[in-house]
C-alpha cells in the first residue's frame, strides 16, 4: 500500500472473493494488517490496473507521484490503484521478487556474506 513501511503479514485478494474475485496470483497482494483491514472499510476501493493504464498514468506530470511509480513499474509489473473515500487515486506496485544474487536497490545481496567455508558469517 502507498506510504506503508510495514511489513506483509497478510495475503489478500484485490478484488474479495465474496465478491467474485478469484484466488489467483494476478488477483492477490501482500499487505500489513493494518491496511488489509482499512481497505475493507466504506469508500476504499483497489483494482489491478491494465499495461494501459499503467502507459496513461507513466504519461502524466514530473509532479505526479502516480507518474513515477507507474513509470518504475513499467508494463509488466503488477500495479494496483487505491482509491481512498475522498477520491483520491494512489498508485502501488509490487516490488521485485528477491531470490538468491538478486540487487535489493543499490547493494547485492550476495555482497553481505564472507569467507570461503560452507558455514556463511555476516560480513561486519
């Protein structure tokens, strides 16, 4: 969620499935449980959006917040909307799936572990 720093604990469907929304990745999100249980409160609504969308909103104003994210989203990247009760649209996108040797922003996360043996320390 937008502004969230906290940590997933929950695995939510965009769309409820008491709704309709099917169990499916491209329908899921992870959210901390403060904002899984706002986004079920009156007037928030979350929709998935299209390549489309995501090339209108990457096309908008430098002054945009919404135009940055869909622009380092790119096209093939998961991007939710959030829409709050004063109709405010937030922008969200997943972050990319970390695995063994991958870059987390600037630093490698290979680049934390020393020595040659089997056994791996933290680098100080």
């Amino acid at each position: 969620m937008p502004f969230c720093e906290a940590d997933i604990r929950h695995a939510d469907h965009i769309r409820p499935a008491t709704e309709g929304g099917p169990t499916s990745y491209g329908n899921g999100q992870g959210l901390s449980a403060r904002c899984n249980y706002t986004k079920d409160l009156p007037g928030f609504t979350t929709r998935v959006l299209t390549p489309a969308e995501i090339a209108a909103y990457a096309a908008g104003p430098e002054t945009d917040r919404n135009t940055h994210i869909a622009r380092e989203a790119g096209p093939d990247t998961h991007v939710t909307a959030v829409t709050t009760p004063t109709g405010h649209t937030y922008l969200s996108a997943a972050p990319p799936a970390l695995g063994w040797g991958q870059r987390r922003g600037r630093r490698d996360v290979a680049a934390r572990w020393v020595g040659t043996s089997r056994r791996r320390h933290p680098a100080p």
